[in-house]
C-alpha cells in the first residue's frame, strides 16, 4: 500500500479525533469550537508542524464543498413550522441586509483604511455573509424565541449565494476582466438565485417523494440518499447556471420537512457528516494562514470588524426588519447574533484564486477578523440575550417518532419515545384516540419489552412501537404530539398536534 496514503490516513484519523475532543473542551470553556479547529490547523502547519500547504485553489474546492453539506444539514434541521413565520425576515435580511452592509463597510474602510472603492467593496462583500454553521451550532442551543432564531437561520441559509456571486464579478472587476453593466449584473444575480430556489424546491419534493415510496434494502441507505439528493441539488443548478447554494439548501428543508422513512436517523447522520464537514473545512483553513503575516493584519481586522459588528450589522437589521414588526430587544439581538465563521474565510480564497491584487490582505484581515469577533460575539450571546430579556425556558414538550416503511403492507412502522416533559406520561393506550388503522403494538420500560393492552399506560422514558396504515400516519402523529403537550383532554383544549409551536 502506498505509505503517503496510509500516513494521510492516520493523520486525518488523528484530527478527526482530537477535533471531537476539542468539542467538547469548547463547549466546557464556553468556546466556540470553529476556533480550536483553526487553532489546530495552524498548528499543524507551517509555524507548528511544519506541513507546507499553499493550495489555494483546493482550499476553495474543498470549501465548497464543506458548505454544501453544512448547508444542507441546516436545511435537513430546520422546522418548517417555524420557518414560514420568518421567512420574510430571513429573506429581507439575505437580501437587503446583504447590500446595506456592504455599502456600509466598504464607505468606512474607505474613509478609516483609504481603500478604493473596488477593493473596499470586495472586503465588504468578504465579511457580511453571515456563516451557516456558526449560526446553526450556537443559537439552536440556547432557549430563545424561534420565530426570530428562525429568521437567522434563513438568513445564515440563504445569503452566501448572493455574496459568492457579488464576489466573483467583483474579483474580475479588480482583475481587468469584462463585466456587463450594473443592472445587467444585478439582473442575472436575481436569475441565478430564482432558478436556485425552483430547483431545489423541485428536487427536494420529488426526492421526498421517490423515498416514501422506496423499501431500500438497508435503513443506512435512507440517510445516504437523502444528502445525496441536496448534494445533486447543488451540482445540478450549478451546472445550470443558477445558484447550487440556494438549491441544496431549499431540498434539504423540503426533504427536512417531509415525511420520510428513518427521518431520526437520517437528520442524525447529516448533522454527523456536517460536523466532520466544519473540522476538515476550519483544519483546512488554519493550514493556509500564515502566522507571520498576521499580526500586520490586526489593526485593519479591527477596524473593519468593529465597522461591520456597530455600524453595518445594525443598519442592515433595521432596514431589514422595519416591516416584520419584530420587537426591538429581538432586532438588537439578531444585530449582534450576526455570526462569522469559515464561510468569509472561504470566501477570501476567491480573490486569491482570481489574482485580485492585495488578495493575501483580504484573507489575513477576514481571518483575524473571524477569530477575535467569534470569540467576542459567540461567548456573549448568552449573556446578551438575558440582558435584553428574550431568553425563554425550555420546556421539553415534543416528542421524537421514526418510521420505516413496510411496502407489502402499505403500513409504516413507527418508534416513540416519551421524553420527561411529556404529558404522555399515565395516559392510557385507548385515551390516545389513535386512527383506527393505528396502534401502539410493542412498549420498552426499564429494558423488559411486552405487548400492551387497553389497561396499559405510557410511561416516563418507555419506547414505544407503532404500526400505522401509511395514510393515517400524519395523523397518528399530530394525536402523539398533541397528547404528549396537553395530556389526555388535548382536544378539548385546542391543542391539534401540529408541527411547531409560536414564539
């Protein structure tokens, strides 16, 4: 065997490994992560180690390629419930966040660092792309309202697409290249961003579709195509000419959303492959900074991160959100919760790529600029969200059900655990009122398993197994989520059972 390969082999092991113990020292210092892994890149390079990586035209292939998967993780973990009451505010904030902080921040690089326009505009266009897995990471952990972590979320979704394409018709302005007129520009960024949203739409419900309807062999393949369905989503707008961003991030809150076989396993997977995604990405990237030159970088990293966290970030929110009628202190909020992580420093390796001139110091400054204000904003929001009175308590109230399909039957198989929280707890099997093609076959308490009958009642932490007809299955789950939040009177009491919840 090829000693090269098996010495890459062990040592990506290694990293892979240190990198998940480097998780969970972050999460007891209150870190976040992306920063270990940088560290540890920068360690094993050039001023550590010694490994010489100057590939940047891999970096950004390999940086892509990271950011599809995370994208399509966040897709796959996002609630549509929650969604839809913020996608105005995700999309306002994508869209015409985007452009105010990137006038902004270039205006003062300008006036504070003397920059032409072009390059300024370049550096503004590097930093306001808020990063995907950063945001998904830091706020789902933290008790706050979801309409508003949802409008983050979108935003994180959907706003490298435009940047990435700001950045590449910027990159070939510095570099001499033809470019059309502004409108036509602007014209053709709207076209590429619509035909992304329409194809991920489409291939996220016809993959919905086709995997409802498919008995594969192994549950492990579900999981397997259901990334490769995002995946195809990217490769195939982008091959169209449309924004491949967009697309697998849309398919993966299709198929997110949707009713699929093995769904537990398969977000479970993709959140798996999306982690291993960040550490190969920010290892990557600390391995491609050189140290020596940064220290030159400091002082403009804090001038444009400062511009960018006090000035950009908050004119961009109220131009953004001045129509959605969303509290101020929850405006504040999403002001400072405007996380960067590797989706700037990815996007600094473009200009390098294309040769811009000055592109080594767009890739310096955005990565102190990433280090010190991840550092400052991640660790903070805790404290910020308790200071503007927003932080809500968590209350363990939804319940968890797989299914795996049952193709000769036309019945699923569905698996329920009753989390401490839930007012399952001492209901009876018959006052759950399941459809009549629905029924609770198999219970697990405290490791003995037996089949129920009409005197058995739910317990605290039991796992329970369910056989439904594939039509009554929607049903059968609205009536476990709505007895599992309102207790046995759930109906008469309004609760319907269905998805997500308000604010």
């Amino acid at each position: 065997m090829n000693t090269t390969v098996t010495v890459a082999l062990a040592v990506g092991a290694l990293v892979v490994l240190v990198a998940a113990v480097a998780l969970r020292v972050a999460d007891r210092l209150g870190l976040p992560s992306l920063l270990l892994y940088l560290a540890l890149g920068v360690a094993l390079g050039e001023s550590g180690l010694g490994i010489q990586f100057e590939d940047v035209a891999l970096t950004q292939t390999l940086g892509v390629a990271a950011l599809v998967v995370i994208l399509a993780e966040g897709g796959l973990t996002t609630r549509w419930a929650d969604v839809r009451r913020a996608v105005g505010p995700g999309l306002a904030l994508s869209t015409v966040g985007v452009v105010v902080s990137i006038a902004t921040t270039a205006a003062i690089a300008v006036w504070l660092l003397g920059l032409d326009w072009p390059f300024a505009l370049l550096l503004g266009a590097v930093v306001s792309s808020t990063d995907a897995a950063a945001v998904f990471a830091t706020l789902r952990r933290l008790p706050l309202p979801r309409r508003m972590v949802a409008a983050l979320e979108v935003e994180s979704g959907l706003n490298d697409a435009p940047v990435i394409l700001l950045v590449a018709v910027l990159s070939d302005v510095l570099t001499g290249g033809e470019t059309d007129a502004w409108w036509l520009t602007a014209v053709v960024v709207l076209a590429e961003l619509a035909g992304g949203a329409v194809l991920g739409l489409v291939l996220g419900a016809a993959g919905a579709w086709l995997l409802r309807r498919s008995a594969l062999p192994l549950s492990g393949f579900y999981p397997l195509a259901t990334l490769a369905l995002c995946v195809l989503a990217f490769a195939s707008a982008s091959l169209l000419h449309a924004s491949g961003f967009v697309a697998v991030y849309l398919c993966g809150l299709v198929l997110g959303n949707a009713a699929l076989p093995h769904r537990s396993v398969t977000i479970g997977f993709a959140e798996g492959m999306a982690s291993l995604a960040q550490i190969g990405l920010f290892v990557l990237l600390g391995l491609l900074v050189s140290p020596g030159r940064l220290p030159d970088a400091i002082g403009p990293a804090l001038l444009v991160g400062g511009a960018l966290l006090l000035v950009a970030r908050p004119l961009s929110v109220a131009a953004s959100l001045v129509w959605f009628r969303m509290p101020w202190a929850q405006q504040a909020f999403v002001s400072w919760a405007g996380l960067r992580g590797a989706v700037p420093i990815v996007l600094a390796t473009f200009p390098l790529t294309a040769g811009v001139p000055r592109a080594t110091t767009v890739f310096d400054t955005v990565f102190v600029l990433v280090v010190v204000f991840t550092l400052v904003q991640g660790s903070s929001l805790p404290w910020v969200a308790r200071r503007l009175g927003i932080a809500a308590p968590l209350t363990p109230r939804e319940i968890e059900v797989e299914s795996a399909p049952l193709e000769e039957l036309d019945a699923e198989l569905m698996q329920l655990r009753v989390p401490a929280g839930s007012r399952l707890h001492g209901v009876y099997l018959p006052e759950l009122r399941l459809p009549e093609d629905a029924a609770v076959v198999l219970i697990v308490r405290d490791g003995r398993s037996f089949v129920p009958d009409e005197t058995t009642r739910l317990m605290r932490g039991d796992q329970a197994l369910l056989v439904s007809a594939r039509a009554s299955r929607a049903e059968a789950e609205r009536r476990l989520r709505a007895v599992s939040r309102a207790g046995r009177l759930a109906s008469w009491r309004g609760e319907q059972g269905a998805a997500g919840e308000a604010d």
